[in-house]
C-alpha cells in the first residue's frame, strides 16, 4: 500500500446552498441512527447480536440493490483499482452496529448516541486537522477544541444522570 494513496481523494465540487440543504439531511440521518439503536437493541437480544446486525445489513443491501436496479445506468465499482484501504468501512460499519446492538441495551439510546458521537467528533478532528483520507485539512483551533470539550461534558453528564 502506497501511503501518498491516502492523501489523494477526488473533491466534489459544491454548490453554492448545496451546504445549507444538506445539513437538515445529515440531521436526519443522525436521528435515523437514534432510531436504529433503538430498534438493534431489543432486536439482539431476542435473536443475537451477530443475528440483529446481519438482518440490518441484509435489509440495507436489498433496499440498495432495488435503488441500483431502478436508478439508471451508473458505473460500477472497480474494486481491483481501488485502493485497500478505501474498503475499510465494509468492516467498520458492520462493527459499529454489532457495538451499537450490543451497548443500547445496557446503557440506553442516549448514553450510546453521545458516546459515538464523542468518538466520532473526537476523530473527525484529528482526520480534519492532518487531512488524512483526503479531506481538506482544517486545523484545530480554540473552538474545536472547545467543542469537543463539550460533547465530553455531556457525556459525563448523561452518564451521571
């Protein structure tokens, strides 16, 4: 594996408001994940973990395959030309929800939801400021820091309550 690889990505360009109407999305889709761990939670402990976390990506692959199906020709994946490091998430995402199916029950939604967001911000962070998988590098300033401080302090405070 060539590490120069990681630090080239192809940049969309982005449209002016383009921002400001993903956002509610990308707000949606956070809720969504609430949603989920609502629903892995009970539904790992009646059928398994492992069980509950091959149903939800069983559902998601057929709901993408019809999405394929129906959406007009596109290019496929040249999944010999990428590079390894590129299909990470094909683990990483099963293991998220396996952790998320195994924690809700436990801990509870909310307790769960705001450590994966700690996490996630946490790193986000750290892959913003050095660029890493081609991102634009952003460097950590005050606020970010201060952010991050935050999302630490709610997790100590929901944890205590």
């Amino acid at each position: 594996m060539q590490s120069a690889s990681i630090d080239i990505a192809v940049k969309p360009a982005i449209k002016p408001g383009l921002r400001l109407m993903l956002l509610p999305l990308v707000i949606l889709a956070g809720m969504g994940l609430s949603v989920e761990a609502g629903l892995l939670g009970p539904l790992g402990v009646q059928v398994g973990h492992l069980w509950a976390t091959l149903s939800i990506f069983g559902v998601g692959s057929a709901i993408l395959f019809l999405l394929l199906l129906f959406s007009g020709r596109q290019k496929g994946p040249a999944f010999g030309e990428l590079p390894r490091w590129q299909l990470i998430g094909g683990f990483l995402g099963p293991m998220y929800v396996v952790v998320l199916t195994l924690a809700t029950p436990h801990i509870g939604i909310a307790m769960t939801m705001i450590a994966i967001l700690s996490g996630q911000v946490g790193k986000s962070v750290l892959i913003d400021h050095f660029g890493w998988f081609g991102a634009t590098r952003k460097k950590v300033n005050f606020e970010r820091w201060l952010a991050l401080l935050l999302i630490v302090a709610a997790l100590v405070l929901i944890a205590r309550g």
